[in-house]
C-alpha cells in the first residue's frame, strides 16, 4: 500500500473520531441540560419550535384525518408546557417573532 493511501486513510479515522467525539459531547450536554430541567420543574417542552410548526401545518392540511385528534392532543400537551414551565429547553424567541410577522 503506497504512504499516500495511507495517509488518507489514517487521516480518515482520525476525522471520523474527531465528528463522532463532538457529536457525543453536544447530545450528552443536551441530555444533561433536559435532565436539569426535569429536576428543576419536573416538565418541559416535548417538541421544538419547529416540529410544533409542522404539525400545525399537518393539521391544516389534514384536519380531518384519523390521526387528526392525536396531533389535537399532542399540540395541547405541548401549548400547557409551555405555560406551565418558565424554563425552556428549546430557543422559542425566534418561533414567536416568525408567529407574529406571519399573523
């Protein structure tokens, strides 16, 4: 094997642990950031401000589909955990201007 392929190919391993450690580290802080606010407030959002936007969209375009009162359900949960924990995990700033400018 010629030193150039293995060059590459230790470079190779090399980033693939580089992106792989980082990735670890963000969801391991994410995770202990969720589990703060679990003993904090017992609660918090269970979906992002994205995910919530699209099953708004969902519903509007599917308002009389079978799985219609399940997603009903899951935009309730979602709206009393947001009044009922003054904490939040997700970043909803940028959710309520998008809500605003669009109304």
């Amino acid at each position: 094997m010629s030193l150039s392929a293995i060059i590459v190919m230790i470079a190779s391993i090399i980033a693939l642990w580089g992106v792989a450690s980082c990735a670890l580290i963000v969801s391991i802080r994410h995770e202990e950031r969720k589990l703060v606010l679990l003993r904090s407030q017992g609660d918090f959002e269970p979906f992002a401000p994205r995910a919530f936007r699209d099953l708004e969209r969902w519903l509007v375009q599917h308002p009389g589909s079978e799985h219609a009162p399940e997603i009903r359900e899951w935009q309730q949960s979602q709206r009393q955990s947001l009044q009922r924990n003054p904490q939040r995990f997700y970043d909803w700033s940028h959710a309520e201007n998008n809500a605003r400018e669009t109304s």
